[in-house]
C-alpha cells in the first residue's frame, strides 16, 4: 500500500464529518428529567420517557435548544425558526423504543461555515509541488505566509438524542467482534446531542483533525460540552471518497464511524485514502459502507453496508409539537455569546502586535490562553515588549510539559502568571541566556522556586559587562592565531569557534550578544 503522501499526488480526497457533541453541562436529558451523570450504576437514571414505555410522553428541554442556537450562532449558521422533530427507526438494542428522536430536512441551525487555518507541517498534505506557485491551492482553499486557509462549509447542526451504551463482553476493546455476550446501559439514553454535517469541502486527514479540534475549542468556549473524547461526549464519523486530481465527479463514500480521538480520526481517514486508492488502481470497486477504524491492526474493517434515508423510514413524530423559534428567542441566546477563539486570537494580534500564527496557537487551549492574558495583565506598560517572548515560552515549552504530562492541568503545576513573567523578564534583561531560560523553567516546575531564586543559587546571572567581557574576547583571540588568519582569509564561519571558546571561559554566563558583537568588531 502506498503511503499518503504518493496517493495525494494522483487522488484527491474528499471528506466530510458528521460530529456528535453530548451536551453534558445541562442538568436533565432531552425530553425527560432524568439527571445526566456520567459513570455512574448502569441504568440507574432511566425512566419511562427515555425508555420509550407506551403512553409516556417527551418534553423538549429549552436548555439544549438554546445550546444548539449559541453552536449555530458560532458557526455562523442560519437559525431557523422553524422546524420540527421525527422518529428515526432502526432496530439496535442501545434504544428500547427501537426509534431515535432527532430532527427533519429543517434543522435548528443550517448553512454555516467556519474558515480554518492550516500551516506548518499539516499544511504539506495539501500543497502539492504543482500548487505550490499558485496563489489558490484549490477551489476553496487560500495562500497565507505559513500555509493557508481552508473555507469549511457546514450543512447543517441538528439536534437528536444519544443512544445507550453498549458493552460486548469478551470482544477486542469492547468490539462486538469475538464477544460472547453483550450488556446495555441505557443512562446516556436520551442525552441532548447536537451533530454537526460538514459539506464534503475537507480535503486531507489533518484538515479533518483540525476542523473537529476548532470547533471543540468552540463548544468549549461555550460551555455547552466537556468535549470529552474519552468518556464519549464527543465523537465523530468521517465520510471519505476518491477522485483523480482536476475530476469534479465525486467517488464512492466509505464511512469511519466514532473516532473518539483525534489522532484516530486522522490516521483512521488516512488508511482509508491508502486502501481506496489501491482498490481503484488495481480495477477494483469502492461499496458505500460503514467501516470501524481499529488502532490496534492500524486498518478499517467493514462493520456493515451503509444505510440510506429510506431505511430509517423517518417521519414527524407525533408525541412532539412543531418548534418555533421567536426573534426574542435567537436574540437572547445571541447576547449570551462569549468571546469565540477566533475573535480572541484576532484581539491577541491587534493588542499585543503578535502573529496570526502565535495568535491561533494561543487560544487552542482555553487555559494556556487564560494564562497568557494573566501574564500580560501583570506586565502592564512592558506587556507589548514581552508579549511575544511570553507566548513563545506558552506555545513551546508550557505546551511541550503538559502534552508530555498528560492529564495535567496548568494551575496545578508550580509555574503561576507570576513566575512565568519574571522567568520571560530574566531572559529579556539579559540576566541569563535562552537556553539557561530553558534549564530556569524546568527548575520552577521540579523545586517549585522562583526563578530569580534559582538563578541565585545555580550562579546563573549572565554577564553583560563589556569590558569584563572584552578582555576574554582578547585572550581567546590572542590564544587562536591561526583561527584568526583563517577568519580574516574569508572562513567567516569560525565566528562560531570564537563564542563558543568564549562562552566556555565564561563558564556559560556571559552574555551571547555582547559576545558575538565584540568578536566581529576586533576581527573586523
């Protein structure tokens, strides 16, 4: 099989997500006031409502249909104010009324878009050699300075209720595959779901990552979902097709269905391009089916052929009242929108004078955004000098520890607003070097100490003075003849050899700058 990268030259991938969010921040699910808690006793919070027992009647929770409007209303959706509930039958054991309560052709929230941005290393799936000196990378898609942005259309955002849980005992990682009995737990029955239908305008797996990863840091930033992949608040189905480079006829979808992680959802959508591009190149037939991705193997299997509308015989349900949607409603719910991470990474680049590439990688994570602004907010008339020497520390090496440390949160760890400012202070005063800045920062973390009281102890102070420093300049010079005779016949680059030779009879503290300053003027 070849690899993603060669398929991309010949195939264009076409991709669409259909993402589930669990609105687990309200108290009681959908249409009953059973309470939502996840991990608790199975089948603990049930009642005849969400386990469909004949003559119980469902009510709509006014909470989740003003979270649905605050998503569409971040996603730059049209809200409609009108539209309706039906039942969407099928016949798996996670729903004891073997029908699924969602929403119709009108959903709440359709026709939005989000623009997403893409650079660095993700961008390379996309730009390929021959793109490269054009300013459009495709038909929806832009050159930037580091890469380039992508206009995502989204179809729709409707509202349903989330099945039960169920658990294959004896299968490969619960899978239904090998098991020898299964149990069902029907609490999550019933949950306020809201899946969001992307056009097919995706075109790589790290586009897919990074669309689903924007819109969690949106729901976030809305407090409507934890967003928690682990426990399954929110998953995601990719629908993938093939079509040689510069066709517009769209191929064969496959779907991937519940990527509970982001790195799944890429590397699931990866195999499955590979495995298409090979069936197509040897004369063979894609069939539009349901597929699970197993990391375990690293490949999909079939789980089964795809259903298409007729097959859920959807229909209004009669138990539920059309939904009409006031003006005062849209707008009350408007007027509780939070500031969204694209418009906070717009303020970091207009206060702070940061780069739309620092700015974006900011605000990725609410709480290293929150800890940036505490920071700038200390440093008061110096925040415009550190800002940016202050976000390099969060995005590289505050991001780097917590990624290593799983599960940890940054206000648990040692390193407050106020160390990291006087650490980015050091560095910028000159009174230890970046790469003792490095050595300081690790130090708050493991001796929970202050950095000016770790600089003190380790003799770290970094020396500026010029004329303490001239006078190693000279001895290294005066000690390196041949090196200076070299230098000056046009073998520049043992301006190196000089510093470092400098650096070490400074025992590390002297300060590189001055260094490298003092040896290009006496060489001069």
């Amino acid at each position: 099989m070849r690899k993603l990268e060669e398929v991309l030259q010949d195939w264009e991938a076409v991709i669409g997500l259909e993402v589930h969010a669990e609105l687990t921040t309200l108290k009681s699910k959908m249409f009953c006031g059973c309470k939502l808690e996840f991990g608790v006793e199975p089948n603990t919070h049930t009642c005849p409502v969400c386990l469909g027992m004949p003559g119980a009647l469902p009510v709509p929770n006014k909470a989740a249909i003003e979270s649905i409007v605050l998503a569409g209303l971040a996603t730059n959706c049209d809200i409609e104010k009108h539209s309706m509930f039906y039942r969407k039958n099928y016949t798996y054991p996670d729903m004891t009324k073997n029908f699924q309560t969602t929403q119709g052709p009108v959903a709440f929230c359709m026709r939005g878009h989000l623009g997403l941005a893409v650079d660095g290393t993700a961008a390379k799936e996309r730009i390929t050699a021959t793109a490269l000196e054009a300013d459009a990378v495709d038909g929806n898609a832009t050159r930037t300075d580091t890469g380039y942005v992508a206009q995502v259309g989204i179809t729709r955002i409707h509202m349903e209720e989330d099945a039960g849980k169920m658990n294959h005992v004896g299968g490969a990682q619960g899978r239904i595959a090998g098991a020898t009995h299964s149990l069902v737990d029907y609490n999550r029955c019933g949950t306020p779901l809201i899946e969001l239908v992307t056009e097919p305008d995706l075109r790589t797996p790290e586009e897919a990552r990074l669309f689903m990863q924007k819109l969690r840091q949106i729901y976030l930033a809305l407090n409507i979902s934890n967003c928690s992949m682990e426990e399954g608040s929110l998953r995601c189905d990719g629908n993938v097709s093939l079509r040689r480079r510069g066709a517009k006829q769209l191929g064969v979808k496959t779907e991937l269905k519940n990527m509970n992680s982001f790195k799944n959802l890429h590397d699931g959508l990866a195999f499955e391009i590979c495995r298409q591009a090979e069936v197509l190149e040897e004369g063979g037939q894609i069939y539009q089916e349901t597929r699970h991705w197993d990391p375990t193997s690293k490949r999909t299997i079939v789980m089964r052929v795809k259903e298409t509308a007729d097959d859920y015989r959807l229909f209004p349900d009669p138990d539920l009242a059309p939904c009409n949607l006031s003006d005062g409603f849209i707008e009350s719910v408007r007027a509780k929108l939070p500031e969204l991470p694209d418009q906070k990474a717009a303020r970091f680049e207009r206060e702070f004078a940061l780069s739309a590439y620092d700015a974006r990688h900011l605000v990725e994570h609410r709480e290293t955004a929150r800890f940036f602004e505490a920071c700038m907010a200390l440093a008061g008339g110096d925040a415009a000098a550190l800002a940016k020497p202050m976000a390099n520390l969060v995005i590289n090496d505050i991001t780097a520890y917590l990624n290593a440390r799983e599960g940890t949160a940054l206000d648990e760890t040692p390193l407050t607003p106020e160390r990291a400012l006087a650490l980015v202070k050091l560095t910028a005063e000159d009174a230890i070097s970046s790469k003792q800045a490095k050595e300081v920062f690790a130090a708050v973390l493991d001796e929970d100490k202050d950095p000016s009281a770790i600089v003190a102890e380790r003799g770290m102070e970094q020396v500026s003075d010029t004329s303490a420093i001239e006078s190693v300049v000279d001895a290294v010079l005066a000690a390196n003849p041949d090196k200076v005779e070299q230098y000056r016949g046009g073998k520049t680059g043992l301006v190196g050899f000089f510093v470092g030779q400098c650096m070490k009879e400074m025992r590390g503290q002297g300060n590189p700058k001055v260094i490298n300053e003092l040896v290009a003027k006496k060489l001069g």
